[in-house]
C-alpha cells in the first residue's frame, strides 16, 4: 500500500509529526516496535517551551507542578531558587506518549505499535519500510523518529554531530509524608558524577529520580546512583529495577538532517540539550517542522533541505551556547557552586531559560561579561 509518509517511532517527534500531517489529509503510517503505552526512562519534565508546543488535553496529564528548583553540589550545600510561576510541570511519559500517540491516531494516521522495522531504503522515487513480518511498507516521504540508536538514521546519509551520553531512572516508592515534601520541587544536584547530575522529580504516587552523564565513559553508573541517593536520604529498594538509556545531546553546530525523501526528528536527530539533558520540547518542535517541510515541498513551495536550516537556526545554533556553558559547570562543578551560591542570579537566569523566558545566547552572554571562567570556553 503507498502512504506519503512513514514515520519510524511513535515518541513525541513522530507522533507529532504524524498528527500535524495526518490532518492535512496525507495518508500516514507510524512504527514502533513497543507496544503502547511502554515505559520510557525520563524524568518526565515539561518545560515551558515543551509546554508551548502542546494542544490541549496534556493539563490532564499533570502529576506536579513545579515552583522551586534546589540545586546541589555532591548532594550538599542546596541553593533553592523560587519561581513566581511554575517552572516545570511533571508528567509520566507513559500516560504522556500514550496520549500523543492516540491523537495523532484520532487525526488519522495509521498507528502500528508493536511492530520491529528491519530496514528502510530511499530511491528518487520514494522510500520503503521493510517490517518484521517481510512486508514492505511504500511511501513517498520518510520520518526517522527511532531514538538515541535509530536505524534510519544509520540506514541513509544523514551527517547529524552531537555527541552520546548514558542516563539511569527509576520510580522511587515514598510514603506519602516524604512525597509530600518533595511536592513543588525539582532537586538538581551536580559534581557527583562525571560530566552530568542528578534529580528527583515528584510523580503521582513516587519519585523519579534518576542520574545522567553526557559522556558514555562513565563505569559503575549504578554505583554513582546508589551514592546520589544516600546523599539525599532516599531510600531505594534493592531489588528495584532501575533502566538506562543512551541519551545524544546536540553540539549546536550545523548538520544534515535531511535526504532527498526523509528526515531526522527528536532523539534520532540528537536534538537534546547538552547542557540539561532535555529533550522532550525539542522532539516535539522538530516534529512540527518536519511536518512544515514536508507539506511544503508536496505543494511545491519548499524543499527537504529546508529542514535542516530550521533546525539550525531554531534549535542548534542557541545549542552552541548550552555547551559551551555545559562545558564550565560540569568541569569546575566545585567553583561553579561557589560562584551560583554566593550570586543566585545566575541560578535564577539559567531556571528563565530552561522555562522558556530567556536564551541560551543570552545567558551567554550575561555570563562571559561577568565571569572569567566562562570566557575560557570556546
């Protein structure tokens, strides 16, 4: 059956994707080999950019809302920074996919969850989608929404930079006096492990509390968690299941995310910050503009390479920026707690452009005047 688009992965990116198309009239198809609603390891953290990309229906999805962040240096010296309006609102990704996934459904694409893609081809004509069963699924445009480790981006010549990194969760079960401490609160806590931090987020009935390091040499990551956990007081069950992921992050600089006939979205793309590890409001945003370019290369107004471009000078250029402040803070965590507790303000302007009310560049920029560690990174 000829579709004109098939989308590789059923997260954010394609589902949007697939959703904005779909109710455009295009005949749509999305894969995934898990069948629906799955876990996946994320805090689950809904920034405001993340949540400026949302149609209604996701209030319902809310299991906290956030109005203090808690910053930590090794699990100590917490510096608590309160926000007149809710910095980050928490949903579980698995209610959240679910309902991302059902929408576009309900807007008509054909969802096929459950279902392994073995292979994906590109010819000047169009693209083909080979399953599990041996069928071979035709299309005339192609979306790679697979993940950390797609296989369509590994299939076709797309040159996407960003590095790699590993990440650990686990839903944390609390009595609900000490979740009820935890309400209205993000903890963040730095220089415990390499080149990353910790978090606790409060969830409806539990904790997600989890590590991540945007460097994959980290060994022992259980270790680095259980340590995490100590230092916070929390008490983790030994025979809780904690799952890792790989998680890309994005080095801010220009790269080909696109093919005569397909795209790269979200994770498959490395779209996640390289500074906070998000990625949610990034999949999502780079769902919409595939769907943008792929409707305006069918009408004859665009042209695939487009993409790429968006993506740079929306996404990736205000990246570079978090990197280069990445690079500072998880180098000379020690001085950089330092400098944060005795100057909150730049807790405070870095919390501004995590919800979506300041930049990167301009964060940036504000830092480098003042400080001399910062004008190091280059």
């Amino acid at each position: 059956m000829q579709y004109d688009v098939l989308i590789c992965g059923a997260g954010p990116a394609g589902s949007t994707c697939g959703r904005l198309l779909a109710r455009q009239g295009l005949k749509v198809a999305i894969f995934d080999r898990a069948r629906f609603p799955r876990y996946k390891p994320c805090g689950g953290g809904l920034t405001g950019k993340a949540q400026g990309e949302l149609e209604a229906g996701w209030e319902d999805l809310i299991e906290d809302t956030t109005r203090e962040v808690i910053f930590y240096h090794r699990q100590k010296r917490p510096l608590k920074i309160t926000c007149e309006q809710p910095a980050i609102k928490m949903v579980s990704r698995e209610k959240f996919d679910s309902w991302l996934l059902t929408e576009a459904a309900r807007a008509g694409a054909e969802v096929r969850d459950g279902y392994r893609v073995t292979g994906v081809t590109e010819t000047a004509g169009g693209v083909k989608v080979q399953g599990q069963d041996g069928c071979t699924w035709e299309g005339r445009f192609l979306v790679g929404a697979d993940g950390a480790l797609s296989l369509v981006r590994r299939s076709l010549p797309f040159k996407p930079g960003g590095t790699a990194g590993i990440t650990l969760e686990c839903e944390v079960p609390v009595d609900a006096g000490l979740l009820t401490s935890y309400r209205g609160q993000v903890h963040l806590s730095y220089g415990g492990i390499p080149y990353g931090y910790g978090w606790v987020f409060p969830k409806g009935d539990h904790l997600s509390v989890g590590i991540g390091s945007f460097t994959r040499r980290v060994k022992g990551l259980r270790r680095y968690f259980d340590t995490f956990c100590r230092g916070l007081g929390l008490a983790v069950p030994a025979n809780l299941r904690c799952r890792g992921a790989v998680i890309p992050a994005a080095d801010g600089q220009a790269g080909v995310f696109h093919t005569g006939r397909a795209l790269l979205v979200g994770d498959a793309a490395g779209l996640v910050d390289p500074f906070s590890g998000e990625g949610i409001y990034y999949a999502l945003r780079s769902g919409r503009l595939a769907a943008e370019t792929i409707m305006a290369t069918l009408a004859g107004t665009g042209e695939p390479g487009a993409y790429s471009r968006r993506l740079y000078d929306e996404l990736l250029q205000p990246l570079h920026y978090a990197r280069r402040i990445a690079r500072v803070v998880y180098a000379l965590t020690p001085v950089v707690h330092r400098l944060v507790t005795a100057n909150p303000g730049i807790a405070r302007r870095l919390v501004e452009v995590l919800f979506g009310r300041d930049t990167y560049p301009d964060l940036w920029q504000y830092l480098t005047r003042r400080y001399a560690i910062f004008r190091l990174a280059r």
